[in-house]
C-alpha cells in the first residue's frame, strides 16, 4: 500500500485523530524526559567541575566537565544506529520504549555516584560512562518520537504536530534549569556541592517509570503497521539502504541538523555555564534566566508550527537562519550589561530564531525519508549533526572566551552558523509547491 494513499484515507477518521493526538503526547512526554535527564548535566556543570573534577584553575575544571557533557555527543550516532535499526525493523512504539528507560537508568546511576574525594579518579570514568549512556539512549530518541508523530498526523498538521518535540524538550530544559535553580538557590555551595547536584538526576527514577507506562499503552504507528505487511524488497541493513539509495537527503538532515544543534547547545544548555562563569551571574539567577526563556520558547514553538504548515519548512528554516544573523548579537550585548531583568530580555530574544529552527529542522527531517528506513535516517542524520554542532560548541565557546577574553564569542559562533544554514538551504533543499514539505 502507498503510504500517500494511507495517510489520505485512514488520516481524517474520528478514532484515529483521538490516537493520534494519544500518541503524539505520549511521544512528547518522553522527549520531556529524555531532554529533562540529558540537560540536567549542562545546567549543574560549575558544580560538577568541583565535585568530579577538583582544580586550582577553574577553568580548566569548566572544561574537563564540558568534555565529559561532549562525550555523550559520540556515541549518539551509535545509538540512534542501534534504535534506528530497532524501530525500522520492529517498531517505532518498541524502540521509543527502550531509549526512555535507558536514559532514566543512566540519570539515576549519575545521581547516586560519589564524588573524587569519595573514590579518586574512578568518580569521572564512572561519569564518563553514565554521560555516554545518556548519549547513547538520545540518539535513537529524536529519530523515534519523530518518525512516530509523523506516521500518525495529518499531512496538513504534520509540522504542528511534530512541534511538540521541540516544544516538550523546552518544558524539559526548563523543567531542568528550574530544579537546578531552585537548588542552587536553597542550599549553600557546600551542601550543593556535597548533595544538592544529586535530587536533579534522581527525578528521573519517578519520570522514567511512568512515561514507560503511557508509552507501553499505545500502538504502533499505521503506516509501520502498513509497511511490514509488503513483501520485503531488500534485506539490507536500514544504515546500509540509506548509504546506497538516499546518500543526499541523509547528508541534508546532517547538514540542518548542525546548525540546529549548535544554536541548542549554545543558546539553551551553555548559555547557563556562560552567564554564571563569563558574566558573573550566580548559579542561581542564571538557571532562572535559562528557565524564563527556555519555557517561552516552549510557548512560541507550538505557534511556529502552526505556522509552519502554512509557510512550509523551507521558509521556516530560511527565517531561522537570517534571525540569528540579525538579532544574535544584540541579544548576548542584553545579556552583558549585567542587569537580571534585562538578561532576560536578551535570552527571550534570542528565542526568536531559535524557535524557528527547531520547527523548521524537525519538521523537514522526517520527509527525506521513506517509512522502511525513516527512524534510521532521522536518528542517524540528526546525531552526526549533535556531535558537530551540539558536542563540539559549548566547549569551544569556553576555550575561546578563556583564550580571547572577548564574551561575545558564542554570538559570533551563532552567526556564522546562520550564514552557513542560508547557503545549505538556498542550495539544497526546495519546497514542494503541492503540501509545502521539504523533499529532496
């Protein structure tokens, strides 16, 4: 059956929009955690560094912790190959179920760890292998939840059924900074350094166990189901389908994907290191800072992708890119002037296109591909674009910060990012003028 044809028929019945809309917020809901559990590290990282990572330099502790937070960017594309695989071959339902207990597992492990001067240098391997579980889990995360949105909404809705994504993952973030704010804020540098780190992390045990109970009460995705039902024409891995026959639309998702990543890593996760360490911010105002904006965008990104369906992606992206070039900077020059309120302001601006972005990528990465090697091809695509942009960003900010003195180096990465963005777009992708999609 041509899944065209299944989504024109099966789409607009009243059962399945309700389960549709069930499993687009069970989808969701997991990406809340995942993103919970995954930036916790990022907003507690000046207390980590003191904790795994004991220095007289502080810099240097900042860095080794912003390592440890890059290492779990490696094996996100071995992740989202072993979820791809799972989820193209089994199931979306049966891979989404696997990556949200990994990833609470590994969280909770991070929280219950003792500290270097607890068991010496065992202390940051043993972090280094629980980032690394987190990293593993996420890859396959995205892919899933994705691909699985995607198979079930309305052709015409996909973009704002797809926007929960990204807009949960801000609730998540937020959800993180808030925790880390609230304790940061109510205990001392030494209680938070001794135990106050740990209650973050071990939130993912109750989280974990509930969303694994809402996504083990759905179905699988109808056009999965319609898809196993053929007969098989390649009994090729999914890794080695997208390599032989779609080559230019996974390197396009690669390509959008960094940009993305690099402007969620710096703006979102980084930004709290960079207002505390850079900025002379307390802990505590600088997570609040991240909170407010963090949850505005998870406000705005709905709207985007409402709007989305009627612009098209293409246009979304193009925004996207031209924002940051245009208001990055003065929003790092808000955030400068040393005024809380007006910090906020900065970060609430740079929102802007970073709402536009994370619509306008996730809605176009599941329309490269077909549904036998979609997971596959999300995941994977999205991942490499991670360890580009999203590993490598925040600890070259902190090196060039440390190295030039000049606090604007994050802005100055976000807009050479968004010119690369405009040259990847205007060269690469084209819309389609019939549903306004982006294909290849």
């Amino acid at each position: 059956m041509d899944p065209t044809t299944l989504d024109a028929v099966d789409a607009h019945t009243d059962e399945h929009r309700r389960k549709a809309k069930k499993a687009t917020g069970v989808a969701a809901f997991g990406t809340f955690i995942e993103y919970y559990d995954f930036s916790v590290y990022g907003y507690v990282a000046a207390t980590l560094s003191v904790v795994f990572f004991p220095s007289d330099n502080p810099t240097v502790g900042l860095l080794n912790t912003l390592l440890v937070f890059g290492s779990a960017f490696l094996v996100r594309p071995l992740g989202a190959l072993y979820f791809g695989r799972l989820g193209d071959r089994v199931g979306r339902r049966t891979s989404l179920i696997a990556s949200i207990g990994l990833m609470s597992a590994a969280a909770a492990l991070t929280g219950l760890l003792p500290g270097y001067a607890q068991i010496g240098i065992a202390a940051p391997i043993l972090l280094v292998l629980f980032r690394m579980l987190q990293g593993f889990s996420t890859g396959g995360e995205i892919g899933g939840a994705a691909s699985y949105i995607r198979e079930w909404a309305e052709p015409a809705k996909r973009p704002f059924y797809i926007s929960f994504i990204p807009g949960v993952a801000q609730i998540g973030k937020g959800a993180a900074a808030g925790m880390a704010a609230l304790a940061a804020s109510m205990l001392p540098a030494e209680q938070m350094e001794s135990w106050g780190w740990r209650i973050p992390f071990l939130l993912a045990v109750p989280l974990g166990i509930l969303c694994l109970y809402l996504r083990l009460s759905v179905e699988d995705s109808p056009e999965f189901t319609a898809s196993k039902k053929e007969p098989a024409t390649s009994t090729d891995s999914p890794l080695k389908r997208l390599w032989a026959d779609h080559r230019r639309p996974l390197l396009k998702v690669v390509a959008i994907s960094t940009v993305q990543n690099v402007g969620t890593y710096i703006g979102t996760v980084f930004i709290a290191v960079y207002l505390s360490t850079s900025l002379d911010f307390s802990k505590a105002q600088a997570s609040t800072i991240v909170l407010f904006a963090v949850l505005s965008a998870s406000v705005l990104i709905p709207c985007v992708g409402y709007f989305g369906s009627r612009v098209g992606g293409k246009k979304l992206l193009l925004m996207a890119y031209v924002a940051y070039i245009i208001v990055t900077v003065p929003s790092f020059l808000l955030m400068g002037l040393g005024s809380f309120p007006v910090a906020i302001a900065g970060l609430l601006l740079g929102m802007i296109p970073y709402a536009l972005c994370q619509v306008g990528t996730y809605s176009s990465m599941t329309e490269f591909f077909p549904v036998q090697v979609r997971h596959s091809g999300v995941a994977f695509g999205h991942s490499i674009g991670a360890v580009i942009g999203g590993g490598a960003g925040p600890y070259v900010s902190t090196w060039l910060i440390d190295a030039t003195g000049n606090v604007l180096i994050p802005a100055f990465i976000l807009v050479g990012f968004g010119v690369f963005g405009i040259a990847i777009v205007a060269g690469t992708v084209r819309s389609s003028g019939s549903d306004r999609h982006l294909y290849r």
